[in-house]
C-alpha cells in the first residue's frame, strides 16, 4: 500500500509542474495526447503502426488524435510507398514550426523544475529521475514467443552475439548458431523469447531447449545493456523457468564463461548451483544447475506470444 500512496502521490505533484492539466499543453495549443502524439511523429515522421506501439495507444484513439492533428493542419498522412498497407505520419511546415516551439517549450519546464535547487539536489533529482525512467520502461517489457529460426530471433541473438565477439579473448564464432542452427529451442521441446519494450525496440532474449527427458538447458539468455541494473535479466530468467516447468521439464540447467561476471552473480542469486561439466561447449567455463519448484503465479500480462 505504501508503494501505491508514493506512486500516486509522485503523480499529483509532478502532472501540474509539466502542464499535463493544461487545455494547452505547454502553449502548444494542443491538449497533452495530442501535443504527444505531434512530438512523436517528429521531424523524422513515422507510421501510424509506430505511433500505436510506442505510445500502447488503440488504433481508434490514434485517429482521432491524428484527426486533431489534421485539423490544426499540423501533419499529413499518407500511404507508405514501401508498403501500401501501412500509413505514414509527416509533420507539415506549420507542424515543423509547431514541434520546434514545444520542444523548447519542454527544455523550459525542466530548466524551471531544476532552477531552484541546489546543484548536489540537482544530481540527485536527476539520477532518481534516470533511475525511475528506467524500471518504468522495464515494467511496460513484454516477452514474445518467436521462431527460434526467425528474423526476430535471429537479430536479437546477432546482438547478443556482437557483444560476446567484444568481451570474449578470442572472439565469438557465430557460425551455425542462427537460422537452422537454433531450431532445438522451438516447438514442442523448447521455446525462444524476446524481450520488446514499449516501442518495439529489442530489450533482450532467451531460449530453452531439451536436454534430456526431464531437463532443459537455458541458452542464448542476453540483455541489452541499456537495460540492465534494472532487474529485467531476472524476470527474463523466471520466465524461461516456468516455460520449461510447462512444457514438463523439472531442472534447468545451463552453462556461461566466466568473463560474463554478471550473469553468474544473477545466477547464483536466482538459486542455480554448480554442477559437473555436462557439455563441450568451447566458451563454457561454469556450469550450473536447478531444480524446478511448481509454478505459483497467476498470468503474467507483461508475457505474449505470437
């Protein structure tokens, strides 16, 4: 309860300061919704598809802020040349004007909410505002089930990937781990999820596949660094157990190297112990095991799968 009455309390002092009451937001001439929305479409313009997911708005409410939009003689919107199918968002020229205002008008209020401060109350304000921006992003992360052998998963794993290329002596060779080479953590013994956030862009990913009769091997477990401190590697991690737990496995288990610091320190936090060495995997130097207690949780609406 007291986490709730923080949050709400948060909510009331800080909506008046930006101006998220005001009829027109921030003197766009614009209520919040649709100030955000032109903000959104930017210089750079984006489609109509991209503005529902990045805001998680409905279609019908997106048409209707558009029509706003429209209205003003703000934006235009038309067929993507690419793809028929899709609708792209444009700023006009008195959009462009419209965009450039509010966003000095944006840099304004956040010079006036940090002018009467301290600078040592400034550092602290702002690191508390990086530190909130961040778990409120990891709560809107959703994972979807993927074909392992997909372009989605197939992208997600380059980065992990690249990364492992950059911290590991010698390198990382990829080869034949993506494509066919990936297909042991799809249907019906494994599973491959990825982690979206709010805008579409890839948070991370994991997969599980069989290792024998009643075990199953947590592989390619990856978070982008932008996203990590946060807690989201562990929420991955549970995931993928209970995934295992539903297709019938009762351990898990799983190997690292032992350059990946962090992700031994999460392991051995989430419960995995130290087992014998049960693979020849060349980059493998720790190899860990758990046993897999009954699920007890309800749905997880942050989990889908497509």
């Amino acid at each position: 309860m007291e986490e709730i009455v923080a949050v709400r309390r948060f909510n009331r002092t800080y909506t008046p300061r930006i101006g998220a009451l005001d009829d027109s937001f921030l003197g766009s001439g614009l209520p919040l919704a649709a100030a955000r929305l032109l903000f959104e479409i930017g210089p750079d313009g984006a489609s109509v598809r991209d503005l529902r997911r990045r805001l998680g708005l409905d279609s019908g409410y997106v048409s209707r802020l558009l029509r706003i939009l429209e209205q003003h003689r703000l934006v235009s919107i038309t067929d993507d040349p690419v793809d028929r199918r899709r609708r792209v968002c444009r700023l006009t020229a008195a959009g462009r004007r419209r965009w450039t205002r509010l966003d000095a008008r944006s840099d304004e209020v956040a010079l006036d909410l940090l002018a009467p401060l301290t600078a040592g109350q400034r550092r602290r304000l702002v690191e508390a505002l990086r530190t909130a921006e961040l778990l409120i992003r990891v709560s809107a992360v959703t994972f979807e089930e993927v074909d392992p052998a997909g372009v989605e998963a197939t992208a997600a794993m380059a980065s992990y990937f690249d990364e492992l290329d950059a911290r590991f002596r010698d390198g990382f060779d990829r080869r034949g781990a993506t494509g066919p080479g990936a297909a042991s953590m799809g249907p019906p013994g494994g599973t491959f999820l990825v982690a979206f956030a709010a805008d579409g862009t890839v948070a991370g990913c994991g997969g599980v596949q069989p290792h024998d009769a009643g075990t199953a091997e947590v592989k390619r477990m990856w978070i982008h660094q932008e996203w990590r401190g946060a807690g989201l590697g562990r929420r991955l991690l549970a995931e993928l157990e209970h995934r295992s737990h539903v297709l019938g496995y009762t351990t898990v288990v799983l190997d690292t190297n032992a350059t990946l610091t962090e992700a031994i320190a999460m392991y051995e936090t989430a419960g995995y112990r130290p087992t014998e060495q049960y693979n020849d995997n060349p980059y493998a130097h720790h190899w860990f095991v758990k046993s897999l207690d009954p699920p007890r949780r309800t749905s997880d609406s942050s989990v889908s799968t497509a």
